[in-house]
C-alpha cells in the first residue's frame, strides 16, 4: 500500500501576537500589540471575532491590506 504524505493546511488566520510579527517581517513594521488592538477596534485593519472572543485576522485580507497601501491609513 502507498503511503499518502499529509500536508499541514496554509494557516488561514493570525492571532495578535502572530500578526505583529508578520508586519515586522513581511511590511517591516514595528507595531504593539495594543496599537493592533486599536486599528481593529476602528476598522483599520481586516479582522474578525472569534467565539471565544479573540481577534483573527485573515491572512489573506490582511497581505491584501498591506499591498493596497491602506496600512499607511491604519498607522497612528
């Protein structure tokens, strides 16, 4: 019988601390936790709640973001 190798699924979301660290090595942007906390809670950047009440940002959306140029609106 052949053996199947599985792969692990692209990571669809970020948490905070994951997408902080995105933006420092994909944007080169040197951004807080809290400064992340405030562009979500003022629709500056693409997220979304989880059930459990944690943010989420779509990776996809949020390289979308980045690529539009609507990050220079979302600094501040």
């Amino acid at each position: 019988m052949e053996s199947t190798l599985l792969t692990r699924p692209e990571k669809k979301f970020f948490s905070t601390p994951e997408l902080v660290t995105f933006l420092h090595d994909y944007a080169g942007m040197t951004v807080s936790k809290s400064t992340v906390f405030k562009w979500s809670m003022l629709g500056k950047i693409p997220c979304q709640k989880a059930p459990n009440g944690r943010l989420l940002f779509p990776v996809d959306k949020v390289q979308q973001w980045i690529e539009s140029g609507s990050v220079e609106q979302g600094e501040g």
